[in-house]
C-alpha cells in the first residue's frame, strides 16, 4: 500500500471519528459531512483509488453509526462520487470557490435524497435546520482541500537518499 493511500485511509477513518463525536445539543444540526467531504476531496485527488466503491461502504458505515435505514447515506455518497469521478478532471482546475458551489449542489442532492427516505419512514425533519450540514461543509471545503492536499504533498513525496 502507498503513502497516499494509507494516508487517504488514515483521513477518512479521521472523518468518521468526527462524524460520531458527541457535540453539545445546539451544535448537532449544524454538524459538516465529514465522510463526504474527505471522499469528495480524496476521489479528486486519486480518482483511481477512492472511487464508488469505498463511497458505498463509507455509507454503510454511517447508517450502521447513525442507527439510519441501510443505503440511506450510502445512495447518496455514491451518487455525489460517481458525480466527482465524471468531472475531476475539470473541478481540479476550478477555483476553491467554483469547487464550493459544486459541492454545495452536490451535497443539497444527497440531503434532499436523505430527506425524502425520511420522509418516506414517517422521520420529517421540524425545521429548516435540517440543511445546516450542507451549509456548514460547503464553507469548510477551502480548509478541508487544503489541509487535505497538504498532507498528501508531504507524505507522498519519496525521499531519495543523498549520495
């Protein structure tokens, strides 16, 4: 396994960690989309490596976290991935905002799919506060892409021993 990799593994088990970390009852609704974000990030990067496949498991994984119906989360991650995997190419070069905007699209698609399994099950949210995660990851993306593609210019680099 590659230093990218594992440290492509080494971010999204971080993110899963954030995902399920208690936080004070005001700031519930406002928790970012940890998961999505590093794979969002992580398909740009490497799309040979993070692909559909580990988006459905990543999903999975939330609904067993969650206590959320199975393919909930794992629907949508596949589908904002498969959406990344189609357009890398070209969000690599836009600019952090232009990336922002997509993302924001993306992310409100999961939600509204992730609303409408609730809705379906009898679970409609109270409020518009359901949309805050949208939101909140949205504006950490400048910050999660740097600090992600600084970690993986660092540890990638091979060091070739002086002569």
């Amino acid at each position: 396994m590659n230093k990218t990799l594992r440290i492509g593994l080494i971010t999204i088990i971080g993110a899963f960690m954030l995902a399920i970390m208690p936080l004070p009852d005001w700031a519930v609704e406002y928790r970012p989309d940890w998961v999505t974000l590093v794979l969002i990030y992580w398909a740009m990067a490497t799309p040979m490596k993070i692909g559909v496949t580990m988006a459905w498991f990543a999903g999975l994984l939330l609904d067993v976290s969650y206590g959320t119906l199975m393919g909930q989360h794992a629907v949508g991650m596949v589908l904002v991935i498969y959406v990344i995997h189609i357009q890398h190419q070209r969000l690599r070069v836009a600019s952090l905002l232009q990336q922002a905007i997509v993302i924001f699209i993306l992310l409100l698609i999961k939600q509204l799919l992730s609303l409408w399994v609730d809705g379906m099950l009898g679970h409609a949210p109270d409020s518009w506060l359901y949309f805050m995660p949208t939101v909140t990851s949205t504006m950490l993306w400048p910050w999660t892409y740097l600090i992600l593609r600084d970690l993986r210019r660092k540890f990638s680099v091979e060091k070739h021993p002086q002569f």
